[in-house]
C-alpha cells in the first residue's frame, strides 16, 4: 500500500501518516491528507453498505470498522424547481444534512475521526465546541466504547448542553477565554494521550468529502456550477472541494465546482479577508449573529480557504441576520427545517445573483448544514399562527380559518 503523507497546505512540510500532529510545526497552518489519486466507487446497495465502505478507495489510510458508524451519510438531494425560477437560476439543489444520525454533517468527520483515533490505538477522545460537533463526538465516542471529553465554554444554556450530556461524555465547561481553548486542547491531547478530533482536523476534513461524492452520484455526474457552503472554522468547504478534487482525479468528474463561502455578516472573518483580498484572516472582535453554528471570530482553517478559494476560482460572501431569518422560514416552507447558520446558503442566492455573479444558466447546490430542531430559540424570532378553539366550535371555526 502507497504511503500516503500529511502535507502542509501552506509551506513545502511534510509529515509521515503516523504524525499525530494537526498542524504544521513550521508554519502552523493545517495539515491535510495526500490526494487520493487512483480509486473508484464501491458497487453495493446503499441499504446495506455503509458510507465508508462505498467510498473506501478514497480513505486508503484508514481501517475501516463498520463497528463504528451510526449510518452517517447517503442523505437526500432535493431540488425545487419552484425556487430556481423564483431567484432566476437553473437549478437549485439542497444537499439534507440534518438527516444524520446527530442531525449535522458534522457526523461524516467524526467517524472518520474516529476510525482514525481506534487505528492509532487511542482510548481516549476529545473536542472543543458548543454545538453540533459536541453532540456529534459524544455519540460517535458512547458507541465506539471510548471516554470521550467535550470541552465547553463556561455557562452556555441549558437548551444547548444537555443534548451533549445525554450521551454521557466528560462534558467540562471551561472557564477562560474560549479562543485560546483548540490551541490548548491539542497540547493537552498530547500529554494525556486524547486524540483531539476538532472542527478542521485533518481526519475529520477527510470524512466531508463524501458530501462531494454523494452530489455526484446524486447528480448522475452532471456537476453543479457552485456549491454554497455555511462556513465557520472552515473544515467543511475544505473537505467539499478535496472530495470534487479526488473524483476529478480519478476521472470520475471532468469539472470541479465552484465553492461559495457563506458567513454570517455580524462574524465574518473569512469575507472580511477574501473582500479585501487578503492573504491572512484578521480575528473579529464584536461580532453577534442568530447563526450560532458560524460564529467562529478567528477559524483555524481560515487562510487555507482563502488559498483554497483562490485556486478553485471561488469566492466569499456574507449575509444579515433578517435575510438569515427569511431564509429560515423560506426553507421550512419547502419541508426543510434547519437552523440559522444552514439558511445562510439560501441567502447567499439571492444576494449572488442581483450582483450578477450568478446567472440564470447556473446550476447550484446549497448545503443545508443542520437541523432546526438545534437551536430552538430562533422560532421566537419568527411569527408564527396557532390558532385555538373550543371543541364544540371547530366544525365552524375550520371553515372561517380556512378563508
Ligand atoms: C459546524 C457547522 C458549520 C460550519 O462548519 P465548519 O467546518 O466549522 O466551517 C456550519 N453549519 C452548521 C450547522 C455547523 O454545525
Ligand atoms: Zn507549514
């Protein structure tokens, strides 16, 4: 079997596959896995397979144990033609998310994070967050029989925490500035033989890539022009276009999609460079938006996306919380209920094609990031009807409520 090498994505380091390193020690930028340059897809039945096993040829490095999945991935694809012609595009493509198994895509990196850590041998995980990847890792960690550690911001609400404890990890709130907390947890990781599996480690990028070629096959390899991509550390989008990247490779695909960075205007880090056509992200200081799950001032994979999209011809952009919230109910109107920090890909359709950078023979697919049951706060946004009457009433009353 080919070795395949951690390589910096900023500098000319490269690391041996056993590094347990995330970062570069020269640069401290991420590291990234090789390509995969030679593979294909699995034949099998979707119903039966897993994920991983479907798409194995593409995680050489790793040892896959089916032990480990939840049945993570295969989510569907849904078009609306109804909303294509409304923003004046060709097609418009939502890639459901909050259909696994802990209702983000966060699920498709941590059983590769995981699988990693059970092939190096570690009994131990850990993360930092306060959301999906929490959630995510906890339960990846209970059914992998591992002690898991979840480390949080001091005094997040309850709505939030819970859903993490449930799966019973060590949940530890920290006290102290949070942005020095994923520096911190990879030094402790390696004095306490926890492997870190964190929002842009270099495994859990790996596990996003199968969004890219679930797309694919879902698209029977007619590419979309863009996919629009809700960013905050910026594992995700990274992971996206290393999965087109591969399929490309290995002729699968003969064009790789345009990536769109989609940020929250009250935090947008990434925009904020990209606009001004920075090489380097500059950490946000206030920043407030209703997107909870894209609220990341300084994200570590930050400048490597603006490499990213500067090689993939893509760009950034960000959207207002009113715009975020429209979305939000739009989507629901079409049967999909995500959180805010997901609707920001919707967002970003509208305001892309009024600045004439979309056009009405584009073929886009919006990744709907998480599920609206996450963060349930965000419906006292929204006006929402209920209506009440007595029971003797009803017969009556339906037919007045239904004019
Ligand atoms: C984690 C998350 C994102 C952002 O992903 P990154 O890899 O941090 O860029 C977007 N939406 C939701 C719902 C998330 O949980
Ligand atoms: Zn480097």
């Amino acid at each position: 079997m080919k070795e395949y090498k951690l390589n910096c994505t900023n500098c000319d380091e490269s690391y041996e596959k056993e590094t347990i390193n995330f970062r570069c020690d020269v640069c401290n930028e991420p590291l990234e896995l090789e390509e995969v340059k030679i593979g294909k897809i699995n034949d099998g039945n979707i119903l039966t397979q897993t994920n991983l096993e479907r798409y194995q040829e593409f995680f050489p490095y790793l040892t896959i144990d089916k032990k480990l999945n939840l049945n993570e991935g295969f989510t569907s694809l849904v078009s609306s033609e109804e909303l294509a012609k409304e923003y004046g595009i060709k097609n418009i493509y939502f890639k459901n998310e909050t259909q696994n198994p802990t209702w983000s895509f966060k699920d498709r990196g941590t059983v590769t994070g995981v699988v990693r850590a059970m092939n190096l041998g570690y009994k131990k995980i850990g993360t930092v967050s306060t959301g999906n990847m929490a959630t995510s890792v906890a339960a990846y960690g209970s059914k992998a029989g591992l002690k898991t550690y979840v480390l949080v911001k001091e005094g997040i609400a309850d709505e939030k925490i819970k859903p993490i404890a449930i799966y019973g990890p060590k949940l530890i709130e920290v006290d102290g500035d949070y942005s020095k907390l994923y520096d911190k947890s990879l030094s402790i990781g390696r004095e306490n033989d926890i492997y870190f599996i964190n929002s842009d480690a270099p495994y859990r990028v790996e596990g996003y890539k199968t969004m890219a070629f679930e797309i694919c096959e879902q698209l029977d390899f007619n590419i979309p022009d863009y996919v629009i991509v809700p960013t905050s550390a910026g594992g995700d989008v990274r992971g996206i276009e290393k999965g087109f990247r591969e399929f490309f490779n290995v002729g699968l695909i003969n064009k790789i999609p345009k990536m769109i960075v989609v940020q929250a205007a009250g935090c947008s880090p990434i925009y904020n460079a990209f606009k001004d056509s920075k090489l380097e992200i500059e950490r946000v200081m206030d920043h407030d938006t209703i997107a909870h799950a894209i609220e990341n001032p300084y994200p570590p994979s930050g400048n490597q996306v603006l490499r990213m999209l500067k090689r993939n011809g893509g760009l950034a952009i960000a959207v207002n919380d009113e715009d975020i919230l429209e979305c939000q109910r739009k989507l629901s109107s079409l049967g999909l209920f995500v959180q805010p920090a997901s609707a920001t890909s919707l967002a970003a359709i509208d305001k892309l094609y009024k600045e004439d950078i979309i056009g009405e023979l584009d073929s886009i697919v919006c990744i709907l990031t998480g599920s609206g049951l996450k963060y349930t706060a965000a419906l006292d946004k929204h006006e929402l009807d209920v209506y009440a009457c007595k029971l003797e009433e009803l017969n009556d009353y339906i037919k007045k409520v239904g004019k």
